[in-house]
C-alpha cells in the first residue's frame, strides 16, 4: 500500500529569490506604491502585449475600477455567469448597477453565449466572461453578438461612445498566460482583471492587474491616470511623485477609493514573472499527467489546452458524471482521508445568500447547477512532485472507481 502523503490544495510557490527581493524592498525605505510596482506595471504590459497596465491590490478592485472608468453605474445592467466566484458579481453591486445572471451551456462551465445576447437589453453596459480555471472564453462569439446587439447599446460616457456598444470585462483571475488565437489575454477585452492571490499561479501574496484594449480615440495614458486617481483617494500625485524636491503640492479631484498596491508585493511580482514560463510549463505537464488516468475512466476535465487556445492551467477542474452532490462530497471525504485536499469551483452564485437575497434561484439555472453537483477540483501547483502529483490522481481514481 502506498504511504499516506499530506497534500495541500494550493500552496504559494516562493523561492529564496522572492524572498531576497522583498528583503530588498524593506531594506530599500520604500514599501509602499513606488518603484517596483511601476516596474511590475512595465513588464506586465510587455508580457501581455499591451501599452499599460495598472497594479492594484485585488482583481476586485481591478474589475470595479474597469466599470467606474467606463462609467456604469445605478440604472445600468451588467451581465455575469450565474457559474463563478462572488467576486464577479459583487463589483457589479459596488457601483450601484444591477447584476444579469446568464446560465452555463449544457455540459459546459462557459457561459450561453445565446443566452447573453438575449438578456441584453437598453440599460445593459457590460458583460463579464470569467476564464474558469484559466481556460479562455469563446472572444469571437462574444464580440459578435455584441455586435449584433449594438443598436440597442445606449452609451452614457465618451468610453461608451467610443465602443458603440456593450463593453467587455472580461475576469482573467485565473488566466495570466492564457493564449486565445494567438492573442495574449489581457490584449483582447476592452478591460481584463488578472488576481495575483497566494492561490494563484502567479502571486504577489495580495493584488492583481487590469489592462485595456480601447478604441484610439481613448487614450491609454488617460485611461491610467484615471485608475491611479480612482484607486488613490482621487489625489493628484501618487506617493513616489511627491518625494521630489519640493513637489508636496497636490489636489483631490474627487472623493474616491483606497486599493493601491505596495512595493512589497510588486517585489514578489517581479521575481514571479522571471519564472513564470517555466510554471506555466510545469502546470501542463501536471494536467497531462492527470488527463492520462483520468479521462481513460470517464472523468470530465477542463479542456485546457486546444488547437486555438492554450490555458493558464490554473485549476484542475473535473466532472464525475452520473454521481450525485451526495456522492461527490463522499470522494472529497474519502480524498481527505488520503491526506489529499481538493476542493470545488464553484457553487453557483444563485445558491448563496448574497444572491438569493437579491432575487436570484437556482431553479433558475439548471445547467449550472447541473455542473456543480459533481464537480471536484483537484490539487494543481507547482511545488507538486511527481511522485505527488501520481499519489493524487491515483487516490483520486481508485476513489471514484469504488464511488461508482
């Protein structure tokens, strides 16, 4: 029999060299938005293609920051997958503009790409696809039904205007790396909000980045100073801009928000980018290595790498079919048992409080939940072993087997 190993679900992957670079930021007297956040920002943007980026301390704040800079507000309707974290939908609720909740497609985590484009409506100003486990969304089908829908886009800010139509926002929490046609996320939607959480493949312990794809007639840098000011209390000078000789002077343009992030996590940031293709590589050959005992036995996982698209491979998300949620919660118990934790991406938003309160039902959103009901998300890092990674899809298929 196999010895018992003790397998966390997601454990940070620091080495010596991110730790000597914090060292060095705490050493340095600068800890918070300063030089290393704005290098983070430029290497960033050069790694995913684009002219800016902006780092603020969640993908929360990077995905309301999106809205507010379009301009969404109280009155206005944003459409969400009913299929994802309360993070998606809860930004929707900051700015004071009403979440649409659109069902899965059948024996899919994507959201009805059909369903999107009818629930559209007058007041509709964006929609938010979310890269489940890092697997990008169909872009092309996206863009065109909301371009099919334009004539119903009634634009309420220049940004708006200059879209013509219902604004994508796309949440890459999971999809730092992930390519779609070739094309980078974070160069595709009109704004993408990446998490850099302890959790996830990249990570500044807190913290997260947006960028934008904008009509020209938007520039980039007045997109950037607008974040700056929406995410530092509206001041006029960030901290670094008011060390110089005799440039204390500032202003507060409007009575804003407080979600910057700190040169101590930029200097995790910075050494995780001069490793992270090396992880990303090392994520692929962990779901292959999964793919190769489970999918033989019928198990159902993300597809994350395809011939147009290649994922960040950020969660092995896995469908058992044809057990119940009862059944599914036994495996986890059984998997936890073997000293392996899993977990499960995600209880649809409909069945949680915050969302039932707001009118919402399941009943609502059979696919959806048909999809949760036995799901199971398996371990998947980088300070996985081998020898590890074959002692978790081992349990994991001598478990289901016996489920079964």
């Amino acid at each position: 029999m196999t010895k018992k190993m003790n397998i966390p679900f997601s454990p940070p992957d620091i080495t010596e060299g991110e730790i000597a670079e914090v060292a060095d930021a705490l050493r340095s007297g600068w800890i918070t938005t300063g030089p290393r956040v704005k290098e983070l920002e430029r290497q960033l943007a050069e790694y995913l293609g684009v002219k800016r980026c902006v780092c603020l301390n969640s993908q929360t704040a990077c995905a309301e920051m999106a809205l507010r800079v379009l301009g969404v507000g109280p009155g206005d309707e944003v459409i969400v997958p009913a299929y994802t974290y309360t993070a998606s939908a809860s930004v929707i609720c900051h700015v004071g503009a009403t979440p649409v909740m659109v069902d899965c497609l059948v024996d899919s985590l994507e959201m009805d790409y059909e369903a999107m484009g009818e629930a559209i409506t007058e007041r509709t100003k964006a929609v938010i696809p979310v890269d489940l486990g890092g697997v990008p969304c169909d872009y092309d089908k996206i863009f065109a039904v909301l371009e099919s829908k334009s004539e119903l886009f009634r634009p309420d800010s220049e940004i708006q205007e200059a879209l013509g139509r219902v604004a994508v926002c796309e949440d890459a929490a999971h999809a730092l790396g992930a390519i779609y046609h070739g094309r980078m996320i974070g160069s595709i939607a009109d704004f993408t909000s990446f998490s850099f959480h302890a959790v996830k493949n990249f990570t500044t312990a807190e913290g997260g980045c947006l960028t934008w794809n904008l009509p020209s007639t938007v520039l980039d840098e007045d997109v950037y100073k607008k974040v700056q000011l929406l995410s530092l209390h509206g001041q006029s000078k960030d901290a670094l801009a008011k060390t110089k000789l005799g440039a204390w002077e500032y202003d507060v343009l409007g009575p804003w928000y407080k979600c910057n992030m700190t040169d101590i996590q930029a200097a995790l940031g910075l050494v995780q980018l001069k490793r992270y293709q090396g992880m990303l590589a090392r994520r692929k050959q962990l779901i292959g290595l999964y793919n190769d005992v489970l999918v033989p036995l019928g198990v159902e996982p993300l597809p994350h790498y395809q011939a147009d698209l290649s994922s960040s491979g950020h969660l092995y998300i896995c469908r058992v079919p044809g057990i119940s949620s009862e059944k599914r919660n036994e495996i986890i118990e059984a998997m936890a048992e073997r000293g392996v934790a899993t977990n499960v991406h995600y209880k649809p938003l409909p069945l949680l409080t915050a969302y039932k309160d707001l009118g919402f039902d399941i009943v609502d959103y059979p696919n959806a939940y048909a999809r949760f009901a036995n799901e199971v998300t398996l371990p998947l890092h980088t300070c996985l072993t081998d020898e590890e990674a074959r002692y978790v899809v081992e349990s994991f298929a001598e478990i289901v087997e016996s489920a079964r």
